[in-house]
C-alpha cells in the first residue's frame, strides 16, 4: 500500500489544485443544468449509473483481498455499504425529479471520482498491510470516525428527506426550506456529506480515506455556495442569517 501512496497524494492534489476552478464552475446539474455540457440522459438513471461503481468496487477489492477478515473489516464495509446503498439504490428512486435530466459528461466524470476514489479505499481495506488488528477497537480515532460518519449520515439523509418533501409527487418546482439544519446553512445535505467522510478518514486512518474527504468538500463546497448565491438571487425573502454549508461560518 505503501507504493500506491504518491498516486494517492497526486490525486488529492488535484483535488486542491482544481478548488479554484470548482469555485467558478457550476456543476451542470439539478437548479444549475445546462444544455452546454453535451448531451442529456435521465436524471434518475444517471444517478444510479454514476454511484453504482462505488457500491461495487470497495466490496469487490475486500471480497479479492485478504486483509481485515475481522470486525474492524466488515464494520468499515458496511459503512461504505449503507452510504452507498443508499446514494445508488434508495436516493435516486426517493427524489422528486422526474422528467429531468443530467449531462452525460457529469455521469461520467463521477464515474471517474467514484473509480478513483473508491479503488484506492477498495485496495486499502482489501490488501493494505498490515492492515486493521482487533485492537484497533480500543482506539478513540476508530469510534470518533464511526460517530462522526453516523452523524453525518443523519444529517445527509434527514436535509435530503426535507427537500424531497418540498415537492408534491410530479412537481419539479423549487422552494425555501426550512427546519432542521437549514436553520444555520442552505445545504445541510453537503455539509452532512462532508462531516460522514471525514469520519470516514478517520475510522480508516488512511490517506485514501483522507483523499475521498478533500475531493467530497472539493466537490460540495463549491456547489453548496452556488445554491447558497441561487436562493438568495430567487428568494428577496431568503433568510440573511443563513450560511452556505458550515453552520456559523462559511
Ligand atoms: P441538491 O441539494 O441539489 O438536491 C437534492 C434533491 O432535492 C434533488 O432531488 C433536488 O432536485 C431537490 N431539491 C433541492 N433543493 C430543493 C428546493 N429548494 N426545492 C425543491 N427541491 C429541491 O443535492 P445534490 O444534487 O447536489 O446532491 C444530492 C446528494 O448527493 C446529496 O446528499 C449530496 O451530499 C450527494 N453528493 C455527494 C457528492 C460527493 O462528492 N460525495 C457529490 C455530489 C452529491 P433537483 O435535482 O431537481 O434540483
């Protein structure tokens, strides 16, 4: 595992170096899409086609390796399952977009990340030595890891469940949301988001799982503070104490 760290550093620093540019773009989809990115595909479908390898590419490393065939393994791998089993299987079925479509250029560049990405958390869990003994248990970054990816689930999933709601069935309008976490920020699902895969790093205390962290808030930050500037340009009645996506802060 060791060998595959430069490849690891390269890519989050690319991460860090694409951060200005990420900030100027908009990624092409939901409220900012755009026909300029090339042809259109199901907005639904896309999801699932862009999620699905990073379901599959983690337990398919861990079921070819032969690290971690204890506790510490499959409790990191059903983590990993229950985030993406529900981003690809349950979140894209639940959303009320239908009729919408998604850039096929935007499906494939997440293709690429959720490759990338999940590949390099695959081969950590799968083959890294000397990979996770039982006594990693006992060590506060391990349970820290899982309660911040839990907390961050939570807030992901509940900041998503309230925006579905904001649309009757066959609605594809927007409104202001309120309750919950966007009482502090207007995308609670993104910050919920950047708070799981930090815990995620941690649980794994790997550069792997630190590289998937700095790409998520790479990816969402910029796309928070985009719909943050969007309700405030729609909305006059947009709350002015809200932040974009870190409560109290950004
Ligand atoms: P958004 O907040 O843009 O949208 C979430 C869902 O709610 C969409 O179905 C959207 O519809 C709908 N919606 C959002 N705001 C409103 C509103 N004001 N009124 C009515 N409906 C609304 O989230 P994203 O599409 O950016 O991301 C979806 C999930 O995927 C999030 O949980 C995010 O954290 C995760 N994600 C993770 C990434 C990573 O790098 N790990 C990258 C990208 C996303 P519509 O699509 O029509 O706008």
């Amino acid at each position: 595992m060791t060998t595959l760290n430069p490849y690891i550093w390269a890519w989050m620093l690319l991460a860090i170096l694409l951060l200005p540019f990420l900030v100027r773009i908009k990624a092409p989809y939901g409220r900012h899409q755009s026909r300029a990115w090339g042809p259109l595909m199901d907005n639904r479908l896309g999801w699932v086609v862009m999620e699905l390898p990073a379901l599959l590419v983690v337990p398919i490393c861990f079921l070819l390796g032969e690290q971690n065939r204890n506790i510490v393994g499959y409790l990191i791998l059903a983590l990993w399952l229950l985030h993406y089993g529900h981003r690809t299987l349950i979140f894209p079925l639940r959303t009320r977009t239908r009729g919408k479509q998604i850039p096929i250029a935007v499906v494939a560049m997440a293709i690429v990340f959720n490759l990338v990405n999940g590949g390099f958390l695959g081969l950590q869990i799968g083959f890294a030595e000397p990979g996770y003994g039982l006594e990693w248990l006992s060590d506060p970054r391990c349970w820290m890891g899982v309660g911040l990816f839990l907390a961050g689930f939570w807030i992901n999933w509940k900041s998503d469940d309230r925006l579905i709601h904001l649309r009757k069935p066959g609605e594809t309008g927007y409104s202001i949301p309120y309750g919950g976490w966007f009482r502090w920020v207007s995308c609670p699902n993104h910050f919920g988001e950047i708070i799981e895969w930090v815990g995620f790093a941690m649980l794994t205390w790997s550069w792997a799982g630190l590289s998937f962290a700095v790409w998520t808030a790479a990816n969402l930050i910029p796309r928070a503070l985009d719909h943050h500037r969007w309700y405030q340009d729609k909305f006059a009645e947009y709350p002015k104490n809200r932040k974009a996506v870190i409560p109290f802060i950004l």
